[in-house]
C-alpha cells in the first residue's frame, strides 16, 4: 500500500489558539490550566474548579462556513469547532477551500461526552425550550458532524461520526489509514472534539476517582492522583504522500482493540492481551519495538493505570533495549482531553519529530515505581530518532497505539533561501485587521521557498468570504515590496506600454540567474 502522512493539522489546545502557540507552550514548560471558578462553572456542584480551557471555544463564523445563524447559536460547541477546524487543516495542507471541492474526500470526526448535549436536554432526555427558531435537537445531535463539513466542502467520500470512548479516535484514524493507502479516497478529514461547558459530568468522574482538586496533572508520578478536564479540537489532513503538498509525518501502523478485564472493573485492560496487540502491531510493519527512541504514553495521572500501561511498555520496548526508552505525556502541560486525548498526544509526537527535539513532561517530581533504567521520562528539552509512537487508553478497556516516523520530505518546509531571487508571499483573510496579523507573522517566521510556495497554493484564487488580500516581496530577508491590503473592490484596468530602450541591459542580466535562461543563453 501507499505511504499515508499526515498533510495538514487544524486545532486549538487550552489556552492555546492555534498549533504554532501550543508549540511554543510545550518546549517553554507551560502549564495550560486556568482556574474558571470566576466563571461560576462548579455552580452548586462541589466539583474541581479548574479546567483546561480552550480561549476561543465561544468563537465561530457562520456566515464564512455557510450556517444560519439560527442554528449556529444551537449546535453543539464540539461541532462549531470540527467545522472550523476542519476548514484550517484544508489550509494548512496547502490547499484553498476550491482546490478540494467536489473531490472524493472522506470525514471521520469523533466525539467522546457532549456537555452541551447532557445540559440542553432534561435529565429524562426531553429537550428544553429554546428562544431560537431552530430545534435544539438540530443542533445538539452529533450525528451531523461529519456531514456538515462534507456539506460545505461539497465532498464526495463517506461521511462518518463516532461515539465512543476515548481511544476511539483511533479506529477512525485506522479506517483513515486504510482508505487512503487502498486509494479508496484522495484524503480524508479525520478529527475530534473535547469542550467542557457542564460540570455535570466532572461530579460523574469525580465519584470514579479520576479528578484532582489540585491545579496541576501528574502524569508518570508516584504521587499522580487523578486529572484535571481539558478542552481540545484537533483535526488532521490525511493523504498519500505522493500527492500530499507537505508532510507532518508518516503513519507507519495503527492498533486498536477493546480488551477489557472481565475480573476487574470496566476501566481495567488484560496486560496480557496489551502486550500481544502491541506485538502483533511492529511485526505487521516490519519494525523492532526497540526502533521506537520516543514514546508518548496514555497517562490519565492516574496511578494505578499509569502502573499498568507502564508494565506493559516497559515489557515490549524495554527489555532487549540498549539505550533507555523515552517516554512522556502532555497531560503535564494540557490535562487530560478525554475524546481528543489521543491527537493531543499525537501532536506533541509530530512536533518531536518536526523540531528534533521532545518537548517535556511537566510536573514530575518522583517517578512511578514501575519506571526502571531502561524507561526514562523526558524531563528536559530531548533530541529525537526517527521513529516515535503514541498509546490511549479508553474509559472501557480500550486501547491503541500509532507509530509515527519522521517525513522524508520534512526538510522542505524548513529550507532557508539560497539564492537573491525575490519571493513573493500572497496574503488573504476575513477583514483588513487580519491580513495585517498575517503580515506581522510572517514578518517574526523564516522564510522558505516552501512558505511561499504553500502561500501561493492557498491563497492563488479567490477565497469566498475573504475580504481582505495583500501581497510582500521578499529578497531574502530585505523587504522589497508590500501592497496596499485590498478589500474586494472592483479593480481598475491599467494599460502598459512597453517603448523603446524598455529592454534595458540589467534585464538579462538578472534573467541568467534562473538556470532554465542560462542553459538556454
């Protein structure tokens, strides 16, 4: 089968905007909770106060993403955020919304416990009253997650949303995978959502022993005594790498299997059936589990759970081991996401392998007991190899994991400019104010043939609902040129003549620097 890569990530991660900000919080040691006691979330709930939370979860554009404003002020948050997700992942492939519409394209989204679902609809599941014109059940299902982007988009593939547990996602990510080796589709949308807007729930957990009331997470640690609820939206552009336009990284295999304990409780897992998955997985692909330098655990902060899952790694990837085994989790940073969990992880992974080097685990101050010399947390700024994988654990018994290696064409997207010749870099976004936010950004990044190229794929043709447009030029790192942003008037028609002496000597001379002219000349 085809090489499958991960070609464009959309998403938000608690009080983090965007994936170039959650990054910067993760190799800066960041933690991410808030306490939203202001907000009156506990209510008359004597459940934990603080939350990792998702800045923008009120935000959506409806009218860029085709929804009445009826039904947008309705539908569920996890939907709104899939949906514009959904819409940044296309983006951040290096495509314009145009470039894939009507293609056969395919959407899986996941979603795990819908707040908004359990605190719009009456305890017996009748719906409350609503001022709006639309039926909060309309908004509310989850059903329609998957469909409404494929709807936008006008995509041909299936559409598919899953409800289940928090390792679910990858089952979805896995039918991702095979469909788009098999050249079943030209892609697929695969993402999840986690907002926490009722703490109804968290009085649920909390009588199962999961939260802590402290303001941070634990994971790996002795002392772990439960996790703290996270929002978290993340959803990723899946392609062959032969037609993919970038590369996060590669999906070597994936796993997953519901293997629960029928002697213990329904959270608990067989080790046994753990280790043989695991096994059987690396055997699939041809690799040794001894190849895998990083591993990104499924740690709730839980001890008892993070005992058995390290059993389990420590079994597998430890025992014919050289070098320690790198391992971590980015519930230190974020607290735990529930249904979007495993991309969290996922995407601290491919960070890793983008940047070289392993963002840390926070707050671990001694270490599970079951971590011996051949595991070892990753509790500075790490360098990594080229293989890593990421394990979840579901809320019944379930399990999977995903190995990741590092893209081939990864150094294209880094490469600084190597010769004089200018570039150009297109600009395009809702209103004037964001076009000169992208401008200022682009003026604090490198600059690459890649940037400016992926620029100019997504921003080549006409965006609808993109109001404001701009162009820079750039001679390496010296501004040559900026136009004025443009709002979408019409454009006056300009007449060029080109007179005698117009071919002036400096011309050629500046055209032998394309080697195309050169050779030719």
């Amino acid at each position: 089968m085809a090489k499958v890569v991960i070609s464009g990530i959309g998403g938000s991660f608690p009080n983090c905007e965007h994936l170039e900000e959650f990054k910067e919080a993760l190799y800066q040691r960041t933690n991410l909770i808030t306490d939203v006691q202001a907000e009156e979330w506990t209510g008359n709930l004597k459940v934990p106060h603080y939350l990792g939370r998702d800045k923008n979860y009120l935000d959506f554009d409806h009218t860029l993403l085709s929804i009445n404003y009826n039904l947008a002020n309705t539908m569920d948050k996890m939907t709104k955020s899939l949906i514009r997700y959904g819409y940044t992942a296309i983006l951040d492939a290096g495509y314009s919304p145009s470039d894939v519409r009507g293609r056969n394209i395919n959407v899986y989204m996941h979603t795990t416990v819908s707040d908004d679902e359990s605190r719009n609809c009456g305890g017996t599941g009748t719906l409350k009253m609503s001022n709006s014109k639309v039926p909060i059940l309309l908004g509310v299902t989850r059903t329609m997650q998957a469909n409404r982007i494929s709807a936008y988009f006008d995509f041909h593939g299936s559409s598919e949303a899953y409800q289940g547990s928090y390792d679910n996602v990858f089952e979805a990510l896995k039918v991702a995978y095979e469909d788009v080796a098999s050249g079943k589709c030209e892609g697929v949308l695969v993402g999840a959502s986690n907002i926490c807007v009722n703490p109804q729930p968290s009085l649920e957990y909390q009588a199962l022993g999961l939260l802590t009331e402290d303001p941070m997470n634990r994971p790996l640690d002795e002392n772990a005594n439960g996790y703290i609820r996270s929002d978290s939206t993340v959803i990723f552009f899946i392609q062959r790498e032969s037609e993919a336009r970038r590369s996060y990284a590669e999906i070597v295999n994936i796993a997953s299997m519901y293997i629960g304990d029928r002697l213990g409780t329904f959270m608990s897992r067989d080790e046994k059936h753990m280790i043989k998955l695991l096994e059987d997985t690396y055997r699939q692909c041809g690799l040794k589990p001894t190849d895998i330098s990083y591993l990104e655990t499924g740690s709730w902060a839980n001890k008892v759970l993070d005992t058995q899952e390290l059993n389990v790694i420590r079994k597998v990837f430890a025992e014919k081991r050289v070098d320690p085994l790198l391992i971590g989790s980015v519930v230190g940073n974020t607290g735990f996401t529930e249904g979007c969990s495993g991309l969290v992880g996922m995407v601290k992974a491919i960070l890793a392998l983008r940047m070289g080097i392993i963002a840390p685990t926070l707050h671990v101050d001694k270490p599970n007991s079951a971590i011996d010399e051949k595991l070892q947390i990753v509790q500075e700024n790490t360098p990594v190899k080229d293989y890593v994988a990421v394990n979840v654990l579901g809320l019944y018994g379930g399990f999977s994991h995903v190995i990741l290696k590092k893209p081939e064409i990864k150094a294209r997207s880094i490469h600084p400019l190597q010769d004089n010749l200018p570039r150009i870099y297109l600009m395009a976004a809702r209103n004037i104010a964001d076009v000169e936010t992208l401008f200022q950004k682009l003026n604090s990044v490198e600059r690459s043939k890649y940037l400016a190229a992926t620029m100019c794929n997504v921003f080549r043709k006409e965006i609808k609902g993109y109001m404001g447009r701009c162009y820079a030029i750039y001679n390496n790192e010296k501004k040559i040129e900026v136009s004025l942003p443009y709002e979408g008037n019409q454009r006056p028609v300009w007449f060029l003549f080109s007179g005698m002496g117009s071919q002036w000597q400096a011309m050629g001379k500046d055209l032998m620097k394309f080697p195309i002219f050169a050779n030719a000349i």
